[in-house]
C-alpha cells in the first residue's frame, strides 16, 4: 500500500467522521448547548406578559421556551444547507476547498447585503465564522468522501439502483461463500 493511498484512506476516514458528528449533531441540541448555534444576530424580543397569556390559561415560560427551540431548529437548518452545499461544491469542482470558496463568496454577498441594510454587529460575524466553517467542513467531505463512492460506483459499472442492487447481492454472496469454505 502506497504512502498516498494510505494518506487518502485517512482523510476519508475523517470526512466520514466528520459527516457523522455534523448530522447527528444537527438532529440534537449539542451545537446548542456548546453555545455554536444559539445566537441569532435578530434574536426575537419576546413580551409576552404584555399578551396577559396567563389569563387564557397559557404559560408564558413554556411559549418562550418553544420559540426558542424553533429558533435552534431553523439555525440547524442553515447549517445543514450551508454543510450540504459545501458537499455539493465539494464534489462537483472536484477539490477539498471548493466549500471554502463557495461558502466565502456567499458570506461575502451576504455581508454587502447586511451592510446595506446597517445590520453588521458582533452576532453577524460570530455567523459568518459558522457558518463558513460549515461551507469548509462540506466541502472536505464532498471531496474526499463523495469522490471515493463515485470512484467506487464507476469502477463497478453501478449507474443506477438496478446496477447497486445486483453489486450488491454479489458481495454478499461472495462474503457468504468465503464464509462458509
């Protein structure tokens, strides 16, 4: 085993890893609870004493609680599709920071808009860093761990679910057999 196949092996060992930590941590609150993404740079001002919720029998702490929640959930959101775009960058311009650059040039179109609109603050830049850490992170993974399975599928001639299917089968079979002898 060469030097180079070996070092590809590792690095698409970590792109696996890291798509695995980044899906199930979007499916938790982890990023939350690390403080990564619970900051909104417009957090929505909640006054709901002012809607005399308590009278209708609502409790205001377990609303303020919900939107809070919604609000991690919709900043899991952007980053899943910050991390899938850059996965998607990834792979198609075939090199490992084609995410960083797409992520950069998007956050630097965002950055004209928000300026325009005066709405640059400390929260703004803390979800540009994110969120271009995100854009990088898919990037790597698109390249690395994509390119290998589109490698792998044109070796085998896989072109479509018929294809994966019957490849398939013959590895298992295959496994059964050596298995059994």
């Amino acid at each position: 085993m060469s030097k180079d196949h070996k070092n590809y092996r590792q690095k698409l060992l970590i792109a696996t890893i890291i798509s695995v930590v980044v899906f199930v941590s979007l499916q938790t609150d982890l990023f939350v609870s690390l403080g990564l993404l619970n900051h909104a740079s417009n957090k929505p001002q909640l006054q709901l004493n002012a809607l005399n919720l308590a009278a209708l029998g609502m409790d205001s702490r377990q609303i303020e609680k919900d939107v809070n929640r919604m609000i991690a959930n919709m900043s899991n959101a952007q980053q899943g599709s910050h991390f899938f775009s850059g996965v998607i960058s990834g792979l198609v311009f075939s090199q490992p920071w084609a995410g960083l650059t797409v992520g950069l040039i998007k956050e630097s179109v965002d950055f004209t808009n928000n300026y325009r609109r005066d709405q640059i603050n400390r929260e703004y830049f803390i979800d540009a860093t994110i969120d271009t850490i995100f854009w990088a992170l898919g990037g790597y993974v698109g390249f690395y761990l994509l390119t290998a399975i589109y490698e792998i599928f044109r070796e085998n001639k896989i072109r479509g679910p018929k294809d994966l299917i019957v490849f398939l089968g013959k590895k298992t079979l295959a496994k059964k057999n050596t298995e059994i002898a």
